[in-house]
C-alpha cells in the first residue's frame, strides 16, 4: 500500500513539471482598420480563429515561442527585406498580439510564384552574384501581370548566421516576399538537441512550420532537417510535433483543393527510395515520408524541395508531385553550372484555380534554355549517339531527333555524367570545396547517329505542350 501511494505521487509530481503550463494569448487580424474574420491563428501547436470582429482568443502552452498567423487569399503582410512578418514572439507582459493585412492590388487566383533553393552563402565574394540572380528573378517577374511571391527551400546560408541581413536585402531587390524554409546550413549545430537548432532561424525568419493561402491554393513550410546533437550531422525526419500541426492545419483546407508543401531535404528522388528504406540514404531524403505522402492523398500536391543542388522531378502519383529543384547557386557558386549539367537558376510556377504549370529558368540563360546537347564527334563517352541532358523533364517529357530534316526519332532515356560539369570542376585545386565534383544523373536521352548524317536537331516538348528545341553540328 506504501509502495502504491508512493508511485502515485512520483506519477503526480512528474506530470506537474512535465506538462506546460497554458496561457492565453489574445489579438486582432485588421485591414485598413476592419476586423477580418475566419483568419487561422496559431503557436505550432494550437490553432483558433478570429470571430466576425477580427479577434482572437489562443490557449497556448508557456513553451511555445511565437504566435502566427496564415494569411489568408487577397491579402498580404508587410515584409522587412523580403521576409514576410505574420509571426510575433510571445512575451510574458504583452497584452495583445495584434496583426494587420493588406488587400492585394489585384485578384490572386490566377497568380505566379519564384521557387528556389541553396543559395547557400559561403562568403561575402558571393553576394555579387547572388545579386545578380536576383536580377534576373526581377526581371523574369515583370514579364508577367499577375501578382508574384517567392519560395526559398533552404540553405540561405553555408555556415555563417551573420549572413543573413545582408542576404534578405539583397534579396528585397527581386520585388518578391520570400516564404523560406530553413536548410540544415541553417541550423544551429554543435548543441546537444535537434530542439534548440532552429532557434537562429526564427529570431530572423520567423516559424519552421506555418501556411499561408494565395487564390485557391494552400501553401505550408515544413522543417524536415532533423540535427542529432552530434557535431554538425543531420537527417531528413519530420517529427510529430509538425505532423500534429500540419493535420490540424490541413482540417481548414477543402479536400481536392491545391496544396503546396514546401522542404528542404526532399521527400523522395526516385522510385527506389519509394520502394526501399536505405540507411545511407537518411541525410539525402525524409526517411519518413511515407506518412506525409498519404497526409496529402486527399489533395492535388506538389512538394518542393531543394537539397541536392541537382534536379529531380518525380511524379510520385496522379495526385502528388515533387518538385527536386537545382540550385541558385549552382555548384556551390563554384561554376555556372550544378553538377548534374543543370544550369544555375529556379522554378517558375503559374496557378490559375486549380490549374498549375511550371518551367525552370537558367540566370545564366533566357527562358527558352532547356537543354544541353553533345554527340560522339566531341565526346568520346557517347561515341557513335547523339545525347541530349535535358535536366527539368518527367516522364510526361517527349524528346526527339531528327537528322538532316528527317523523321522524328525518340531518344532513349539513361543515366551520365554531363561533360560540361566535368569539365567545369575537373581541377579541385581551382575550387574553394573539394566536395565539388560531377554527379550520376538520369535526365539524359541518346539515339544512334545514322551513318553520314551532318545535323541534329533535338526537340523537347514539356506536359504543356511547350516546344524547345536545339540544334548541333555533327561534322
């Protein structure tokens, strides 16, 4: 009986200083003065939303950090330097978390957004040509008349924190409010948990998981770098407590609806990562990303992601699409190119409804850049064939050749080495990494050379039925 009352009470002590204790967080969602209604508030954890009047009341536990909000379609936030400020932080004497919308200047539902990942600063010599990239995303976006924002899937930043204000400037200067999810450069490493990484981050970036909504589509920002309080190693995880977040999130979206799910560490690059669990795999892909895939069947999804610094698309079913983007910077803004023979640059996204179309942009290269092509004339390693790396392609892709003006042949689809990228980062003793050097990938296409043809001109056609086409001599 002792020894019962005496468990009883350990139990009775440990759920005490255990469990938070809960607050209650009062503020207003405005615009031009008006109280907007139905806004979704939350702490990452919790969730509420305003009533008719534009007030809201949160019940949040003491550890919970920020209070946020998902900003609802036609409207917008101000932004400091690109980063959207939605987000306040929680402080033991403040009364009120008041937050203030503005409407857009016009309709969203046919809108357009900039995706691009690994910016990846290393060293302030790298901030010119990180200017000059936003240039080109400025220039990209004024070439349409529809509203723009921008998406970064992390590592804004190779190591050095300090970076940022300077980075966000620069950044301003493409006209675009940047939602960004952290990389695992970005994280606070050498501490001894995964739960203190992010806290860097937040200070200047506000939330690791959070949504917003634009036209008809849902937007939301995971964290899926998972730090192992050992030196500076990671894997892709996503943990509980951003699952039980997004299902409560996802219970405000309509199924059927458009959602896109924003990553750094990507959920999946190729079917064999679908198919089976690798353990040398657990830095490269979200090891669980099973349970996210079947969070999102009720939906029409696309994930973007980052990571790699190399290009894979995968349709992962009819329903759910990955989007593996290349880098901003290229190889580490050693070359122009990535190592995969995909040209620095980002993904260009139109959402009209429900409808969603997309291209990758080369900086270095107008919109109409899609392809590379080599033969065996040049390249020993493609001796007697014509190959194509045509790095933003899905299954959907059609590529073919045609030889002097001849019939349309279809190209076969295998796996290289691109020569430029080996060319291009063949002497490491040039580069500031050794860890830069060509990468294994299968958005290549070969055809035998017919024997005394002089000219090849291969064509690309896109899901959309958008034609790109290249010419090489074979003299």
């Amino acid at each position: 009986m002792k020894r019962t009352l005496l468990l009883v009470v350990a139990l009775m002590w440990c759920t005490w200083v255990c469990v938070a204790e809960v607050r209650t967080l009062k503020g207003t969602v405005k615009c031009d003065g008006k109280g907007v209604a139905a806004v979704v508030v939350t702490d990452g954890e919790s969730f509420t939303q305003t009533d008719e009047k534009g007030r809201f009341t949160l019940h949040s536990a003491d550890d919970n950090t920020l209070v946020y909000i998902t900003i609802p379609a036609g409207y917008e936030v101000a932004a400091e330097d690109s980063v959207p400020q939605f987000w306040q932080q929680i402080e033991p004497t403040q009364k009120s978390y008041d937050f203030e919308l503005r409407r857009k200047a016009q309709d969203d539902t046919h809108h357009g957004f900039v995706v691009m990942a690994d910016p990846q600063i290393w060293h302030k010599k790298e901030f010119p040509a990180l200017q000059a990239a936003m240039d080109d995303i400025r220039k990209t976006v004024e070439g349409y008349t529809i509203p723009f924002h921008g998406i970064c899937c992390g590592d804004v930043i190779s190591y050095d924190h300090t970076f940022y204000p300077t980075y966000n400037a620069i950044t301003a200067s493409s006209g675009l409010t940047v939602f960004s999810t952290p990389g695992n450069h970005d994280m606070t490493l050498y501490s001894r948990s995964h739960e203190t990484s992010t806290r860097l981050w937040e200070e200047t970036f506000g939330p690791v998981c959070y949504s917003f909504n634009v036209g008809k589509a849902h937007y939301v920002v995971l964290n899926d770098n998972f730090y192992i309080g050992r030196d500076y190693f990671y894997i892709g995880y996503l943990d509980e407590r951003q699952f039980a977040w997004l299902e409560k999130d996802l219970s405000y979206v309509e199924e059927g609806s458009t959602v896109f799910v924003v990553l750094h560490i990507p959920s999946t690059c190729d079917i064999s990562d679908r198919q089976q669990f690798k353990y040398g795999n657990i830095s490269d892909v979200m090891t669980n990303a099973r349970a996210l895939h079947q969070m999102l069947s009720p939906y029409k999804a696309h994930i973007l992601s980052g990571h790699t610094h190399t290009t894979f698309n995968q349709i992962i079913n009819e329903q759910l699409y990955e989007h593996v983007m290349p880098a901003l910077s290229g190889a580490w803004w050693q070359g122009q190119l990535c190592t995969d023979g995909t040209p620095r640059g980002y993904g260009v996204f139109e959402v009209e409804g429900d409808k969603v179309q997309w291209y990758y942009k080369s900086t270095d290269h107008t919109a109409d850049h899609q392809m590379t092509l080599y033969s065996g004339v040049n390249y020993p390693q493609f001796e007697g064939q014509v190959v194509a790396n045509v790095w933003a392609v899905d299954e959907k892709w059609q590529i073919e050749a045609r030889f002097d003006g001849g019939d349309a042949m279809p190209m076969e689809r295998f796996s290289a080495y691109d020569p430029g990228a080996q060319a291009m980062y063949a002497d490491r003793s040039k580069l500031d990494h050794p860890y830069v050097y060509p990468s294994l990938s299968d958005h290549f296409f070969r055809v035998v050379i017919p024997e005394g043809a002089k000219q090849v001109v291969i064509t690309a056609t896109d899901p959309f039925g958008r034609s790109y086409s290249e010419t090489l001599s074979l003299k």
